[in-house]
C-alpha cells in the first residue's frame, strides 16, 4: 500500500474520532480503533481475540465508547474477574500538532494486543482494559476540555498524554486539580515543571513525567555546535506558548541553562502560531550575522521558515529544528533544501532497550511501524512508554477504587525494561541526576541530523551526531554543514 493510500485512510480514520475520541477495549488491536470510528480494519492489523464478546456502543456528547464486554470466570478456570479499569489518553490526532499523534494509532493496536483479554492487577483479579482515546486537535483549551471529560463523565483511573507542553501542561493541570493520576511523557523537564508554577521544592501530586530536560539537551546542543567551526551567534525563534517561553527563561536573557559563554543568543522575540511570514524575523538574523538557527518550531511553520529562508538569501551553517526534526515527514515537505537539518532526538532503533509487555526490542518495534503504518519510523513511537508505565502501576495496585494508592504506586515506580529504557521514581531527588525533580525521571537524548539518501529506501535518514547525554546510542558520523543549494 502506498504513503498516499494510507493517509487517505488516516483522513478516514481522523474524521471520525478527531471531534469525539475513542474508546477501544483491551483485544481489540488497531482494528479495533479502526472499527470504533466506522472505519475497515486493514490487513496489517492485529485480530481480535476469540473470547472477546461483540462490542457495544454508548456515545455521550464528548466521545464514543466502544467496550468488549468481559466473559465470567467459571470457578477453578482462572483468576476471579475485577471491574473495567478505564485509561484515558490524549493525543493531538488532528490540527497542527498531528505529526505527533500518527503513532498513537499504531502503539495503541500494540498495547490492545500485548494485554489480551485483561491483566491480573494488585487485587490479584483480572481486570479488562479499555483505552479512552481523545484528540486534543493541537489545541490547550480542547485538550483541557476532553480530559475534563475523561475525568468527571468516563471516571477515568488514570490519564496519559504525550506531544508537547501544548497537550500535556493542559492535560496535567485538570488531572492534579481533579485528583487523578497523570502519566506523560515528550514534553522537556522544564516545560512539564516550570511552565505551570511548579519548582525543585513544590512538586506535583498527580502528575509525573517522563523526559529528558534542558539539564541534559544543552550539552548535546553545545557539542553538536562545536563540531562546525561557525561565529558562534544563534538566532533563536521561540514562539509564544509554554515551549516556546521555557526555552526563553532558560537559554534568553538572564536565563542560566546554557552551558557556553562563548555562543551569543539572538532572540526574534515571541510570535503567535501558525505563521505564514518570517521576513521579520530573518532580516534580524542576516543583520546579526547568525551562522546557527535554534526553533521551537511546529512543523508547517518550520516548512514555511526553511523555504523563505532560501528564498531571501539567509543560508546558517547550522540549523536545529526541536519539534519538526522529529518527523522524517516533515524533512519530505522542506524538500532537499532540508538536508543537515538536526535536531534534539529522544527515540533511535538501535536503542538497547526492549518492552516490558512484549520483549519486543526498538527495533523490531520501529520495522513493525514500518510494515503496520507504510510509512518510516517515527520519535513518536516512544510513546508506547505510557502504557507499559500504567500496566506496572496497576498490578502494584491492590485497590483501584483508591487514586490516593494509585498515586502512591507511580511514585514507586521502578522499571528495569521499557522502550525509554530503565527508570526509577524511587531514586533519591536530586538536580543534574536521571531523577531531579520528584515528578520527573531523565529519558535519553541524543542529537540526531536528517541526510538526503539519494535513492536509499527513504528520502531522508536519521545519523546520530551526538551522544554526550545518551552514550546509549552509538554515534555514526560528526555533523555536518547545511548543504544549501547555490
């Protein structure tokens, strides 16, 4: 099937749950997400169970519901049956944000599959799962609203959210004023913390985060600058939202995250997203002479910016993308103009880690993305974290009617396998370590550049340029300079 195909049926797929989210019980794979929204299941996804019963509909205004009803235990066949333990997760399917939801569809057929008919949890009964899937639509005030909904109509036991400090700080903030358990992960330390009024000493109940932070991106950063000889001045193009304003307070004027006098910041000031016009923005940085550029970018402002860029006769030896460089999609929109385009990494194949649901390595996983989606591995993958994180939580859980134990299990989590690698709440707090803030645990990082294959299996592939806070990953190749056309 090509690209095209499938992301016609995406399109499908997104007109039906982006407004309403859904809801898909445990067994029901893809397909069964598929199915909730109207939509064929594809061959490529995983089929349901035997056991599991045909599914019912209960629709309210905020989302559709789709439950497989559990089948009775028989006396000596198995584990006594528990209640339905309802998760909810939100994700941006639609808007301009959507490059960070494709992968939700696939983890969510692989977390459907990997626990069956049910998980035995704490209370030693087994328990189906069903995962509330609810589109954010790139938006904080629809992402706050849904998770409203999960909380107070669907009585979610825990929710999870990815994609940046748009979808989860919204997302969190309702879960720790609502007392309910909040499981994130890709949006950086210092967004998660700092953007909502938090601090070192004033942690969060219900809210915990797994990502890296600014602590260990700045290094990678100055390592990767370094490798070019260039002026060392750094146009920076930080939006105004909470990505955008973590990234001033930290590496701006007066901010004490960067690590090398030497570099000199130039920052175009705050600007409203989307943008269609960056010849502001670009003139200061020709005046300025900046050889490097740093944006907090989404990727339909990044296409536009690398574009008008060659286009008005601004060419910077180096150029970092921290949100668009994620997306091997988006580097096909910029066109070959984008080659040497690098970025802060969180997710490679050749990471040594494996899932704790399935064994399944960062491999295996990203060559089943590939065959399942028909399209090339995705950060996002990393994602699938948030559940093999809420499975642990559970069976730790000896009363799900308790959030108050629930809370006390995520901040006893101790992992030795996930597709983020190893992770400890338990570790003692301290700034600078794998565990800084009580809310939050250190991932990976690592710097990555997308090179032009000229002819290789896809348009552009990932190197690995940098591994000062990831020496888990192996480093392929030192970065190299922009290859903009003459």
């Amino acid at each position: 099937m090509t690209d095209e195909s499938k992301n016609v049926s995406r399109r499908q797929f997104l007109k039906m749950a982006g407004a309403a989210g859904a809801t898909v019980a445990v067994g029901a794979g893809l397909g069964g997400l598929l199915a909730a929204c109207g939509e064929e299941e594809a061959a490529t996804t995983t089929a349901a169970p035997a056991a599991t019963a045909a599914p019912t509909t209960a629709t309210t205004e905020a989302s559709t519901s789709t439950s497989a009803a559990a089948s009775t235990t028989t006396a000596g066949a198995g584990p006594e049956m528990g209640r339905e333990v309802k998760i909810g997760f939100v994700d941006p399917l639609t808007g301009v944000l959507a490059g960070f939801g494709i992968a939700g569809q696939y983890i969510v057929g692989k977390w459907q599959a990997a626990v069956g008919d049910g998980l035995v949890l704490g209370d030693n009964k087994k328990h189906p799962i069903v995962i509330d899937v609810q589109d954010s639509q790139s938006d904080t005030n629809r992402a706050s609203q849904v998770t409203s909904d999960l909380i107070m109509n669907s009585k979610a036991d825990i929710v999870m959210c990815a994609a940046t400090g748009d979808t989860v700080n919204p997302v969190a903030d309702q879960c720790e004023a609502n007392g309910v358990p909040c499981l994130s992960t890709d949006v950086p330390m210092e967004v998660f913390l700092f953007q909502r009024g938090g601090a070192p000493d004033k942690p969060f109940k219900w809210t915990y985060n797994l990502f890296w932070g600014m602590t260990e991106e700045a290094p990678l950063e100055v390592d990767m600058f370094t490798q070019i000889p260039t002026n060392k001045k750094i146009g920076a193009l930080w939006p105004n939202n909470a990505p955008g304003n973590a990234y001033r307070m930290t590496y701006g004027e007066g901010g004490t995250g960067w690590p090398d006098p030497s570099f000199t910041w130039i920052d175009a000031g705050p600007y409203n997203e989307p943008s269609e016009d960056f010849t502001e923005q670009i003139s200061l940085f020709k005046k300025e002479g900046c050889e490097i550029l740093q944006g907090v970018m989404i990727d339909p402002d990044w296409t536009t910016f690398t574009k008008q860029c060659a286009q008005q006769g601004w060419k910077p030896i180096i150029m970092e993308g921290i949100k668009p460089t994620l997306f091997p999609s988006t580097l096909e929109a910029v066109g070959p103009i984008g080659d040497g385009q690098c970025g802060t990494q969180w997710f490679h194949p050749t990471y040594p880690f494996k899932s704790s649901l399935t064994g399944e390595t960062c491999q295996e996983l990203c060559d089943d993305f590939e065959a399942t989606m028909g399209r090339q591995w995705e950060q996002t993958i990393m994602h699938y974290v948030l559940f093999e994180w809420a499975a642990d939580v559970l069976k730790r859980t000896t009363n799900l009617d308790d959030k108050e134990e629930i809370i006390k299990r995520v901040a006893e989590t101790k992992m030795a396998d996930s597709v983020a690698g190893p992770f400890d709440f338990t570790a003692p707090v301290q700034w600078g370590t794998a565990h800084p803030v009580q809310n939050n645990v250190i991932t990976p990082t690592y710097g990555g550049q997308w090179r032009l294959t000229n002819g290789g299996k896809h348009m552009f592939e990932l190197v690995v340029v940098s591994n000062v806070s990831a020496p888990q990953v192996a480093v392929t190749d030192k970065l190299k300079p922009m290859s903009w056309p003459a």
